[in-house]
C-alpha cells in the first residue's frame, strides 16, 4: 500500500535498541557527573573552611604562647612573684660530699 512505512527489519530495531541505550547511558552520565561536581565543589568549600580555621587558631596560639600573658597568670593567678638571687636555697643532705667539705 502505499503511503504506509514499510516494516522495519531486524537491523533496524538492533540500531534503534542501541541508541536507546546509549542515550540513556548518556543521561545517566551526566546526571552522575553533576552529583560529582557539587560533592567536589562542597568538599572545596569545606577545605577553604578548615584552612581558615587553622589560620584563626595558629593566630590564638601564638598569643596564649606570648611568655607576657605566661607570666601574667603566674603573678596574677598562682600569686607568683620573681625569685631573687638573695632568696635562693640549697639543699644539701646531711651525709653527702658536698656537706663535708675540709675548710682551706
């Protein structure tokens, strides 16, 4: 008859099976591919984060390790004062060399 498609063969449907499965294969793809690209870009944003964070806590760290502030809490705090040279003891065991020592 005319005017009607004439029936598709075997190697017909063959192809069009397998562009069917491509295109989905390809769409499956590019799905996949934008999932990545926001986790890597998420993960990106995390990164630049923690590297900020460290910045921000080397910064606090230096300053808690500043010997002044150190020295501060010992005076204010543990009520410390600085030793003097006048105010040194020693401490020597009875019984040990350094205690019986021969005068010249």
């Amino acid at each position: 008859m005319p005017g009607e498609w004439p029936a598709m063969t075997r190697r017909q449907w063959t192809l069009v099976a397998v562009i069917t499965v491509s295109a989905l294969g390809l769409v499956n793809a590019r799905y996949h591919e934008r999932r990545l690209y926001t986790q890597m870009d998420r993960v990106d944003r995390i990164s630049q984060k923690l590297d900020s964070d460290i910045e921000v806590l080397q910064v606090e760290l230096t300053a808690l390790r500043n010997p002044g502030r150190i020295d501060a809490a010992a005076r204010r705090d543990l009520k410390m004062v600085p030793l003097k040279a006048t105010e040194t003891l020693y401490y020597m065991p009875s019984g040990s060399p350094s205690s019986a020592r021969s005068g010249p």
